[in-house]
C-alpha cells in the first residue's frame, strides 16, 4: 500500500509539474518559480496533516 502511495504521488507530481510547464515556459524564468511554489504550499499542507496524526499524552481533567 505504501508504495502506490508513492508511485501515485510521483505520478501526480509529474503530471502537475508538466501542466506548469505548458503554461509558464520553463525557459522564461516564471515555469520553476510557479513549480517551487506549488511544491512549497504542498510541503505545508503535507506537514499540517502530518500534525495533526501527532496525539498527545495528557491528563483528562
């Protein structure tokens, strides 16, 4: 399971970042900034999720 979750992560991935790229040139300089900046907003949301599996050891009141 974990690894087509991976492959179809690689997958989106490549399909994402080939769709920048046929729309902002990659070689006009905007096609790697969209691309590192989308990558970046995923990055984030991926580390809010991630977050949010982490549970706490505290006391019930």
């Amino acid at each position: 399971m974990l690894g087509t979750a991976r492959l179809t992560g690689q997958t989106l991935g490549a399909v994402v970042l080939a769709g920048v790229f046929s729309v902002w040139s990659p070689h006009g300089g905007h096609g790697p900034v969209v691309a590192l900046v989308l990558a970046a907003c995923c990055a984030a949301i991926a580390a809010v999720f991630s977050s949010l599996r982490l549970k706490t050891t505290g006391h019930a009141a």
